[in-house]
C-alpha cells in the first residue's frame, strides 16, 4: 500500500483529502504543520507527501527543502492558493515534483499522485541507492554512510545491511541470514550471526545496548526497523 502524507493547516481540507485518497486505497498521514510534517516524513518515509505552501510556523517551500535533502526519492506534490507561488513553483531549485492549484478537484489529485508513484518507482528501480534515513547504502560503490559520515563495513556486515535495507521491516531468521550472507553449504556456528549483528550494532546504532534500527525478533532472529 502506497503511503501519502498530507501536509495542510486547514482541517476541512485535510478531512476531505484523507477521505478521498483513502477510498483510492492508499494509506494517509496527516500533520497540520511543516515541523510535524517532517517529522513523520523521517519517521515513516512516506512515497509521497501532499504539502500545501502556506502554512503556520516553517512554509511549504521550506519543508520541500528539507524533504529533498534528507529524503532525495520522495515524491512532493505542491498545493497552492496563490498564482504568485506558481512561479516559485516552478524555479528551477524548488524540488517540487507536481503542484495542484487550490481549490482542487480529488479525482485530478489522485491522477498525478498515481503517476507521480510510477515515475518514482522506474527512478528508484535503477538506482544503485537505498536511502534510509539517517543511513545510505551505495551499492555500486559498496560504502555505507550514517547521516552522510562513512561508516566503514567488513563484506559480511555489508552483505546483512544489504539484507536488510533491501526490506525494511521484515524478519529474517538466522538461518535465513546464514543462507543469504555465508551461503548454504556454510558448515560452521549459526553463531556468526548473532556476533555479525552485535559488531554491526556497534558501529553503527546510537546506543548499541538499545539497539533501535536492528531489532531482535524473539524466537527468530533479527529485522531492519521500518518505522
Ligand atoms: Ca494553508
């Protein structure tokens, strides 16, 4: 199910939105300001957010900042009330993807918010990034790097975050990661794993005692941390 966030002050046009989007079956966030926009955003990585420009605290054109630097494969659909903000709109370093003019037709919005999730899918099925933030995972360069510092990774560590990055919020048993990482005919400890995971943790958790991005499943083994 595709994630929207909508970014909107006034109620009534949120209510209404949400509804809309939600019987076109996507699931939808909603925060009624910038600062709790973004924070769901980093907190949920939404595919697309909804973001009207005029909004109380931070605008609109401030959170597209943000939103491009910490998340660069988010789609951003603009809505606007004014014809001055279309010109902004369109300026060349805006990082908006599409906008709406208010008031705007639902069935028109959820049109390009399809297309907009299709453009968005082609780009990031031929990258050789996975960004999940506050982590980057290049695997064409093979380096890893947290809130855009370099950690620097063994091939087995970057095998299992590869593992992981690649699906987000699965579990994945020992012995699924044995497979994957050591390969089938591995004969040695299951082990390994528990102490690859621990190593991993150190370097790259904030607090390797609590860890919060790589959870432990109990029973099973371990999962990336979606949320
Ligand atoms: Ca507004």
């Amino acid at each position: 199910m595709n994630k929207i966030l909508l970014i909107e002050d006034e109620e009534n046009i949120r209510l209404f939105t949400k509804i809309n989007l939600e019987r076109e079956g996507f699931s939808v966030l909603e925060a009624e300001s910038g600062e709790i926009g973004l924070d769901l955003a980093l907190k949920y990585n939404p595919d697309v957010v909804i973001l009207d420009i005029m909004l109380p605290g931070i605008d609109g054109f401030e959170v597209c900042k943000v939103l491009r630097e910490k998340i660069p494969y988010i789609g951003i659909i603009m809505l606007t009330a004014k014809t001055q903000d279309v010109d902004r709109i369109n300026g060349l370093e805006s990082g908006t993807d599409d906008y709406l003019s208010k008031p705007f037709n639902p069935v028109e919005l959820i049109l390009r918010i399809k297309s907009l999730i299709r453009r968005l899918k082609s780009i990031k099925d031929n990258s050789d990034l996975i960004m999940l933030y506050p982590f980057k995972l290049d695997l064409y360069s093979k380096s890893f790097y947290k809130a855009e510092k370099e950690i620097v990774l063994t091939p087995t560590e970057l095998s299992i975050i590869t593992i992981f990055m690649s699906n987000p919020g699965r579990a994945f048993s020992r012995n699924e990661l044995l497979d994957m990482t050591w390969g089938s005919d591995f004969e040695g400890d299951i082990k390994i794993v528990d102490v690859n995971i621990r190593r991993l943790r150190a370097k790259i958790e904030d607090n390797s005692s609590k860890p919060k991005y790589i959870e432990t499943v109990w029973g099973t083994g371990y999962r990336w941390n979606s949320n």
